[in-house]
C-alpha cells in the first residue's frame, strides 16, 4: 500500500506481535519495516515470525523490510542473597570476580576487562544510570566503590562505564551464532551492537559477506569520535538513545541527534532515530505529548526511519503506537516548515555522473510537478542518491532483485517494487509508467522523473533521466 508520508517505520516483534494477524495489523497500521531482537526468542520463534512477514508481502504484492538485532555483550552485576540490596549515598561496596551472591558489602561484577579497563575515580552507571558509583580503589580482581546516588540495586542490573572504551569484542559468541542464522532465515538487515570502534564494524562485514546489509547501533559514546569512519563502512546506522542517552548527558542528546542523522543522511545512507520514542504507551493508549513532540523532532532533522521498540513487542496497545506515530510523521511532514528545513539542507553535489543525474532528478521533477521520481537499480544505490536529497514527492524504485526492494524499505520516501528484468531504455519507461500506475502513484495526465544507468543491469551506472507522460 502506499503510505502517507515519506519517513518509515520501525516495529520491534515480540510476545505482544507474534502472531501472522498481529504482524498483518501492524503493516496495515504502518510498519514498513520489522526488527527481531535477538536478546529474546528463540532461532524457532524468529524464523516463524519471518516466515509471516514473507507471505503477507506475497499476499499484499509489498515488500517488507526485516532486521535481526544481535543483542552484543552485556554488562551485568551478578545476585544478591535476598534479590536486591539497599543502597546511601556514601555507602561503600565491593565489585569482585567472586561469584557468590553479594550483599550490602560487596557483589559480583564477572568482568575482568571491566576492571582491569577501569581507573580510581572512574564512574559506573547502574541499572540505566538509576544507580552512579565513583571507583575509590582497584585491585587485579576487584574495584572499591562509593554510592554516589541510587536507593536500591537488585539482581542483574546492567551497567555503563562512560567514556571509558572496553577491551570487548561488539560480536560474542551468541551473536556470531545469532548472526548466521539470521541471515540463513533470510533477513534483510543486521543491526550491531555496541560499536565502540570501526575495526568493529569491520568485523561484522566480513561475517556477513555482503549476504546482508549492515546497520551499526550508536550506543557507546566513543562511536561518536569514529562517526564518519564507521558510517562509510556500514550500510546504515541506528541512534539507539537508551543506551547512549545513559552515558553522555542528557542535554547533549538532541544535539547528537541532528549531527549524527545528517552525517548520514548526507552520505546517503538510512538513519533511524530509536528508543523510548511513545514509551509510555507501552501502557497508556494515548502519548504524551512530549513523545509527540519527540517523534515529530526526529523527522523534522530528516531521518529515514523511527522505531518502536517494547511499544509493539510487548506493550498492551501496539497498534495504536503505530497509527499515532504514522499520523504524527504524515502531519510533520505536511507542516510547511518541514519543507523549508529538507530544501535548506541538501548534501552537497559531487562530480560524479550518477550524483549530478540525481540531483537533476529532483529539480526537474519539481519544476514540471511529477507525482514522483522513479529509479532503476540493482543494488539499490541509484535510489539511496535520490533519497538522500529528502524530495517532497515520493521515489518509485523498481529493481529485479527482491532483498534490495526489502532494504529500501528502511529509506525515505522509497516504495520499492520488484520487476523483471528489462533490457533498455524504452522498457523501462513503459515499466515505470505501469508501475506507477499500479501503485496509485501516477494517473492518466500525471508526469514522471525516471532515472537509470545504461547498460541496464551494471551498478553504479546511472546516466539517465527522462521526463515520461503518463497515459
């Protein structure tokens, strides 16, 4: 179906969305794109869950777009004897190798590289930043602390180490084992975890072999220093504020925002803005009005793609938190200051051929009113230099392979459609036309921008653009 607005949308699947009619509901309501969260679930479970996402874009002739989220390593605390332990300010406790349950005076912390990286007055982040210790002393095996600020820590709670960079590989085991099977269940994108560094990145595109797309997590604030290294090697990044928004101030947050999704945007590559987006209606049927007010920011800076997370994958109200979020994206969009902001902030041009054929795409298709810009591409990069530019009508990719028409679905403004193979020129305007026209995206007396690289087939060869009237 075509959507309403430009920005995608991110549904996160889980025991509240695992049905084949929850999933239908879902895309009915606006998910353009799926993620499977590789922390919960089992290889049975996910693999189902696909196997629905694959016949509704049968059944509805509509591809969609599918990540599997590797969870990355995890920081915890070990237990406590009674579950949870009291905490003051200016209480003093112990982190040690010991696996025996802790107390108030001291608990399991079973990472050693943790406290080899750490150093005295170094700061540990508790159970998302509710719980701030100060590093008195350290030893081989263990760290003395001072309660800083925090009530209560219980069992497991995770834990952050600002600005500090830990000698832990982004892929464990689990995920090297998860990352396989994901890409065997055929999914469309892999979003890495805990990137600190682009050897890390690196890393990942080697296991995946091109079989995927890659999408890095900013959650780690030494990532930000290795932002434009690492977004030229990954194929898209993700802004995971949860994690990121615990070590680094939270009035730094915003400003992080917008750097980092026109970074990438301006190398036309997807950005999605994440976490905590409607969370409280993960309870509530209705936003607040400052998630509102959030998820319109994040499209106002001119992402790709938002996301919901615990919203549709456990929460009590998951269609609503995707109606809301599509009806705040569509009104955003329709605000004449969005407008004003996308023209404001094009990337600049390069020499190449294909970027020049692109950005002439945009200004042509404005000047004569095309309903919408129409790419060829194998790959897919022909359309990613169209969306980059943000145009105010919507980009009809037409490919032949069907995994580049499910990544593009994570692009702004890309309704993305598989067809057979077409040998020239003159085929693919009278493709383009009869696409368009199946999509509801061009009537008879309508106009389109059609763009393509000639030989047909060859990437990265766009050198084409045609004015076609629609008859």
């Amino acid at each position: 179906m075509k959507r309403n607005r430009q920005t995608k949308i991110v549904g996160t699947l889980g025991p509240a969305s695992s049905t084949k009619d929850m999933i239908r509901k879902l895309f009915d309501a606006g998910v353009d794109v799926f993620r499977l969260n590789f922390s919960h679930g089992s290889h049975e479970d996910h693999a189902e869950r696909i196997r629905f996402i694959r016949e509704i874009a049968a059944e509805t002739g509509k591809p969609i777009g599918v990540i599997g989220d590797l969870q990355g390593p995890k920081l915890r605390v070990g237990k406590f004897k009674g579950g949870k332990i009291d905490l003051s300010t200016g209480m003093k406790l112990r982190f040690d190798l010991d696996t025996a349950e802790g107390d108030e005076k001291r608990v399991n912390l079973p990472h050693p590289e943790v406290i080899h990286a750490l150093n005295v007055d170094d700061h540990i982040l508790l159970d998302d930043g509710k719980v701030r210790v100060r590093v008195l002393n350290k030893g081989k095996d263990f760290l003395e602390v001072e309660i800083e600020t925090g009530a209560k820590l219980s069992n497991n709670k995770g834990f952050n180490v600002p600005g500090v960079i830990l000698p832990i590989e982004a892929l464990t085991e689990k995920d090297k084992i998860d990352l396989e099977a994901a890409i065997g269940m055929g999914v469309d994108w892999i979003a890495q975890s805990f990137v600190q560094k682009p050897d890390d990145v690196i890393l990942a595109k080697n296991l995946i072999e091109g079989r995927a797309k890659l999408m890095i997590k900013l959650e780690k604030p030494s990532a930000l220093d290795y932002l434009h290294e690492m977004i030229a090697i990954a194929d898209g990044v993700m802004l995971a504020r949860g994690d990121l928004g615990v070590e680094i101030p939270p009035e730094n947050v915003p400003s992080v925002q917008k750097r980092v999704v026109k970074a990438v945007r301006y190398a036309g590559k997807p950005v999605v803005v994440a976490t905590q987006m409607l969370e409280s209606m993960i309870e509530n049927a209705r936003p607040t009005r400052a998630e509102a007010s959030d998820v319109a920011t994040a499209v106002y800076d001119g992402t790709d793609a938002v996301m919901l997370s615990a919203e549709t994958a456990a929460g009590e109200y998951p269609i609503e938190a995707v109606t809301i979020m599509d009806r705040i994206c569509h009104v955003t969009e329709h605000d004449p200051l969005y407008r004003l902001i996308m023209e404001a902030n094009h990337p600049e041009s390069s020499d190449d051929v294909g970027d020049a054929i692109t950005v002439a795409a945009d200004q042509v298709a404005k000047t004569v009113h095309a309903t919408c810009i129409t790419t060829f591409t194998s790959s897919g990069s022909t359309t990613l230099r169209a969306a980059r530019h943000r145009p105010s009508m919507p980009i009809l990719c037409l490919t032949t392979s069907e995994q580049v028409a499910n990544q593009l679905c994570m692009s702004y403004g890309v309704h993305a459609a598989h067809v057979e193979y077409v040998k020239d020129f003159k085929e693919a305007v009278a493709a383009g036309i009869k696409c368009a026209k199946e999509q509801k995206m061009a009537k008879p007396g309508d106009r389109l921008v059609i763009t393509a690289g000639v030989p047909f087939g060859m990437p990265g060869t766009t050198n084409n653009l045609r004015v076609a009237d629609v008859e």
